[in-house]
C-alpha cells in the first residue's frame, strides 16, 4: 500500500512539473506572437519548434517513467544485505568479525566491567577472575599469541567454579579417616 501511494506521490509531481512548464511555455508564446504578422518562413520555424518541444515533453516523460520503474523495482526488489558473521558460531572469548570481506573470529576486545561479587570466577590454576568473559578473553588472546596474554599457560585455563577462589583446606584428623567412606559413596552414586 506504501509503495502504491509513494508511485502515486511521484507520477503527480512529475504531472505538475510538466504542466508547469508547459503552462509557462504557452504564457510567453502568447504574450510575443501576433499571429497576423507571421510568414511563411517563421510559420515552418515554427512548426520545428514545436516538434522540438514534443520531443523534449517525450524525453521528459520516459525519463519520469524510467524513474518511476526504478523505485517500483526497488519496492518489490529490496536489496536485503546478509551478514555473514550471524551463521559463524566462533566460541567462549571471540567474536566474528569482517576482514576483507569475509567474516573471522577474533579475540574479544573488551569485556564489561563486573561489580557484581557473584560474577567472579576461579579458575583450574585457583585464580580469580572478575568474570567468564575476561577467563574466555584471555584463553583467546594465549592460543593465539596475542600481546594481552599474561602467562602462555593460560592457554589451558578453564572456569572450575563462580565465586571467588577458596584456599584449598588441608586434609587432616577425621576428614583424612572419612575421606575413603566418602570417595565410595560418592563414586556408587556417580555410577548408578
């Protein structure tokens, strides 16, 4: 319905914009001819300058329809640009991105900032981290040698828990005595 009003919008605007002309056009020729003073000579240069005129009007036209043919084809044509980086699945700590022309996954630039305590995260070398996305960053920026890594080892690093990390305890006394009663239940139950 939009695209009829707007090929509606434009045919009256190039209608008026020929009337226009054409009206100004007759205004001039009739304020300067008297037509019993014409001759022969100026009556063909006449007619020629009609026949101009008609040409120009046709040229006109086409040009108009020409233009309005290009926005119905753009109406019912719309050119929809895809994204090639919305179907590549990159992984934790990258992001697609476009390289001449042709999507690639890269390190993530920058993580948010956390506040939030909860969103702490320790890893498997009992290392805190304020969040998955700076553990995920920093694997990245180690498999791929890039000038952020702070230690290669943290090529290998993974999120163990959320939370802060905690000091492993020592297992002493009783826990040390229990620990073979509790690995047992704990695999029959994995197990089950």
């Amino acid at each position: 319905m939009r695209s009829l009003w707007l090929l509606l919008g434009l045919g009256l605007l190039a209608l008026s914009h020929v009337q226009a002309s054409t009206d100004i056009a007759d205004e001039l020729l009739d304020e300067d001819l008297d037509l019993s003073d014409i001759d022969e000579n100026e009556e063909e240069f006449l007619r020629l300058l009609e026949e101009k005129n008609k040409i120009k009007d046709i040229e006109r036209e086409n040009e108009i329809a020409t233009k309005l043919a290009e926005v119905q084809h753009n109406l019912l044509n719309p050119v929809v640009e895809v994204d090639l980086c919305e179907t590549m699945s990159c992984g934790a700590g990258r992001i697609c991105q476009m390289h001449n022309e042709k999507p690639k996954c890269v390190c993530i630039p920058e993580c948010p900032e956390e506040v939030d305590t909860r969103r702490l995260v320790c890893t498997n070398t009992n290392e805190t981290w304020p969040s998955d996305c700076s553990v995920y960053q920093q694997r990245c920026w180690c498999d791929s040698g890039e000038p952020g890594c702070t230690n290669p080892d943290n090529a290998h690093m993974h999120i163990d828990y959320y939370g802060a990390c905690h000091e492993p305890r020592s297992c002493e006394g009783e826990d040390l005595k229990d620990f073979p009663r509790r690995m047992r239940d704990w695999l029959f139950n994995v197990m089950r």
